[in-house]
C-alpha cells in the first residue's frame, strides 16, 4: 500500500475533516499515480459507508437502485478518469435528493481549466460580471450560447449534478459550474483549450468570443456599476455590520456560519489563527444595539450557504432580547445561496424577533439534512461529504423559505447600484 493510500486510509475512519486535510488532499488528488483503481470495490465502500453513516439516505430512492447504479458505474469504470467517474456518482447522488451528501468532483479541476469569467444569473438571464481585460468586449453582455449550443442545453445537462428541484439553487451553482472546462467536456459541449462564448450585445445582436483556459494572471476588468451596493460591497467578510445613522437602521450582513471560535472546535487550531473572532463581533453588535437608536434591524443572509448554526443562533437570541417586538421593526435578506444553518439563522431570527422576510426564495430547504461530515475514499483520494442529521425547521415541508416581499435583482438594477431588498426595508415597502 503506498504511502498516499495509508493517509487516505487513515483520514477515511475520520468523521470530521478539517479544512487543511481537505485542502491537502485535493492537492494529493491532483498528483495522484498512475496507479490503477479498484473502482468495484471503491464505489462499495463509499455505498456501504453512506448507508449506515446517513440518517435517511433512501427517503428518496431505494437502496436497490443505489447499489444497482454504483455497481453499474463502477463496472464500467477502467480506463476512465477520475473526473469522469466522480462526475457519474455525483449525478448519482444528487437523484438520492440531499444536496448536502456529494462527492468533491471539482477538486480535479485545475485553475488553469477554468474559464476566466465570472458570471452572475439575473432575472434577464446570465450575464459577465468580470473577465480578462483582453475579452472585455463581452462585459456586460448576456451568455446566449456556449460553443453553438444554446445556454438552456448546457443548464439542463449541468443541473444533473445538483437536486434541482428549486430553480433558485440552479440559479446559484450553474454560472460558476459553467466556467469549468473539464465539465463542458464532460458533456461533450466543448474540447481544447478554447470555448466560444456567444452574446448579446447592446443593441440585442448575437456576436461570439473565443475565450482561451490560461494559468496566467491577467489584468481583470469589472462591469461598470454606478455606486456598489451596501451588500455587495464586501461578500467574502465572514460577517460585518453598518450603522445608518439618517435612517437609524442597522445592517448586519452574515455571509457564512463559520469563525475563528467554530474553526477551533470543529476544524484546525492553524486555520483559525486567519479567520475573524465572532466572538469579539458579538460584542459590537450587542453594544451598538443598546446604544443606537434603531427603527430598523436587518440581517442579510442572502450571500450565505451555511456551515455551523449554533454562534448565530446564540447571537439571535441575545438580540431578541434586547430588541423585544414591538421596539422597531426586524428583517431578514434571504436570496438564492442561502441554505442549511444560515436558513436555521434565518427562521430563528424571524421567530425571536418576529422579522419581515425579504428578497428571493432560500436555495436551500427548510427542512433538510444537516450536520455534514467527511470521509475519504483510499484509492481516488475523493471526498466524500453526507449529512448526520435530519433538521426539521417549518410544517408543511416547503420546497424553499418564501420571503414575505419579493425583490428579484436585474441587471440594469446591478449597474445602476440599486438594491430592490434593501430599498423595500427602508422604504416600509413590503408588499
């Protein structure tokens, strides 16, 4: 067994997998030997392993048709990929309906194999954000095609990696998943090094542009918006707070479940040491509540996918009681990436505050499995991530959290620096 294999063997029995192990091991996975894999036997492990590990992995399909599927995959696995592979036993997964358990496959996928846009799906359709400065003619632009196929073709294929049962959860992944050139490959909708990305102009005209995959740092140019938005300003903060005086309102942006203090407990001790305090934002937060003047309390989870529910849960409450009902009015941003502990922040707030919602329905399920947790497959280094817990937050199972006043964001909004949720708030603009 080679050394690679033991660490993977060893890290497999680990129910819990800090980040650095992970980081390590898609560095691994792209290094990986030549060696040939057992896929019969990784792929009953990984089948055996979900079964008894998930609390409910056959609410949806039933156990025979999840071991008849990998075995399926598996014999028809030699000479294959380990992209490849991982892709079918994530479109596997995802037909099992918890979009929590899932196999890493884009841990294969190498900066330099990504297409260097970004892209954003508004309520007109996709559009690029930014890009290399050389391509800067496509700014702007709306994505009709991809290498003569029409853009609706390649969403239909891509969102068989997701459970795609909510529209706004396709309208979070799909734009980045589209970037991924061994993905389009995959799907036979592009090859090489180059993709032709069609658009609509200005003046509604169809052009092309040959994009090229490049590891090279290249000057990037951004959309030109008129004034950026409060919550756009800064989405890759863990968390951050504004205080607007003219409208003695409070604006607490909560971008992910995770902090210096969750890091500690559930990740690596290193790690920890570049992540902000929650801790120490409590503080501030608590303070400036029983200092400010406050008619408007926001909290803006519309940018957040969740990680560990509890610290925010502990905040709500301390803010509950500070803020009873009645004392100014409460609200909660929910938005298309928001899922798992951040919807748990989300009802939580709503119920001890008895906040307004506002923006576009949750892409994650109120009631919905939770609680994930790692192993590692020790030949394909893959990853594998499943949920422990079923949490149940709403009767009546709805497919998303439904906000009160929906404000959906189009891309004139964007340029214009308009942001129709915060503006309903502020304007008592709510139905």
């Amino acid at each position: 067994m080679t050394i690679f294999k033991s660490l993977c063997c060893i890290m497999a029995g680990f129910r819990s997998t800090p980040f650095l192990v992970l980081f390590f091991l898609s560095v691994l996975l792209k290094a990986q030997s030549e060696e040939e894999i057992d896929w019969i036997y990784e792929l009953d492990l990984m089948g055996r392993e979900l079964a008894e590990r998930h609390p409910g992995l056959f609410f949806q399909s039933d156990s025979s048709f999840f071991f008849g599927s990998l075995n399926r995959i598996a014999e028809q696995a030699d000479g294959k990929p380990v992209f490849d592979v991982s892709v079918q036993v994530q479109q596997l997964l995802a037909k099992m309906g918890d979009p929590q358990t899932r196999v890493n496959y884009h841990f294969n996928i190498h900066s330099g194999e990504i297409l260097p846009v970004d892209l954003y799906w508004f309520e007109e359709g996709i559009y690029v954000l930014e890009c290399n400065k050389e391509h800067q003619q496509i700014l702007g632009n709306r994505i009709v095609t991809l290498n003569g196929y029409p853009i609706r073709q390649v969403i239909d294929s891509l969102s068989t990696l997701l459970v795609n049962k909510n529209p706004y959860l396709l309208r979070e992944q799909v734009p980045r998943m589209l970037t991924w050139s061994p993905l389009l490959n995959y799907f036979g909708f592009s090859a090489g090094n180059q993709i032709r990305l069609g658009y609509l102009d200005e003046q509604g005209a169809e052009k092309n542009l040959l994009a090229g995959l490049s590891e090279e740092t290249k000057e990037r140019v951004h959309a030109p918006v008129r004034e950026t938005p409060l919550a756009w300003q800064d989405r890759s903060s863990f968390f951050r707070d504004s205080y607007l005086p003219e409208e003695k309102s409070y604006y607490i942006q909560y971008n992910k479940c995770w902090s210096r203090e969750v890091e500690e407990t559930h990740g690596s001790g290193a790690s920890a040491l570049f992540m902000p305090s929650f801790r120490e934002f409590e503080k501030r937060v608590l303070k400036i509540m029983r200092k400010k003047p406050i008619d408007k309390l926001v909290l803006d989870l519309r940018f957040n996918d969740g990680g560990q529910p509890d610290q925010g849960n502990l905040l709500i409450r301390k803010m509950g009681r500070i803020k009873p009902g009645g004392a100014g009015r409460s609200y909660v941003i929910i938005g298309r990436r928001t899922q798992g502990a951040a919807l748990e922040n989300a009802i939580e707030f709503i119920v001890k505050t008895g906040a307004s919602v506002v923006g576009e329905p949750s892409g994650g399920k109120p009631n919905h499995f939770g609680e994930v947790e790692r192993f590692v497959l020790p030949e394909s280094r893959l990853v594998v991530s499943y949920a422990t817990q079923y949490i149940s937050l709403l009767e009546g199972d709805p497919p998303f959290l439904h906000p009160e006043r929906q404000t959906p964001l189009s891309f004139s909004d964007y340029l214009s620096g308009a942001d129709p949720a915060m503006e309903a708030i502020l304007k008592d603009d709510l139905q």
